[in-house]
C-alpha cells in the first residue's frame, strides 16, 4: 500500500483511532505506517490526533480521580466509529 491515493487514506483514517490505540493486528499497523511515511497529510492529521490525545490522558493521570472513572473516561475518548 505505497500508492498515495484517496481511498489509501480513507483506509489509514478508517483506523486512526485503532492505530493509535494499538488495537490493530500488526500487519495493519504495519500498513498504516506505512502509508503515514508516504503520506505528509495523514502523518499531520495522525500526529495531531495523537498529540491531542497524549496531552489529555497525561492531564488525566495528574487528576486525582478513581481508577474505574478514568478508565472509563479513557475508554470514550476516540470513538467515532462510521463517521467522517
Ligand atoms: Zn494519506
């Protein structure tokens, strides 16, 4: 998947929020990876998403809260399934 075409980031962003979740089989990971290393758009988007997501769990860490409540704040984060 070394073409730069639409339906190649369609796909990468199909599993952003998976890949950043490191939910995807290792060959997915491997393709998103991929493509991100041919692709300046999607590396940004990608890089952004994950900078967003990165500075909010690590301000959620300082919190002091109950475990099961951040996790499950944690778990609701990137949930966009079907949409965009
Ligand atoms: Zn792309």
């Amino acid at each position: 998947m070394t073409r730069l075409d639409r339906s190649n980031c369609e796909e990468a962003f199909r599993r952003l929020d998976d890949f950043l979740d490191r939910r995807l089989s290792p060959d997915e990971m491997r393709l998103i990876e991929e493509h991100l290393e041919v692709c300046a758009w999607c590396a940004r988007e990608f890089n952004f998403e994950a900078s967003v997501l990165d500075g909010l769990k690590r301000r959620l860490k300082q919190v002091e809260a109950p475990a099961d409540l951040l996790s499950k704040i944690l778990s609701r984060l990137p949930r966009r399934e079907g949409h965009d």
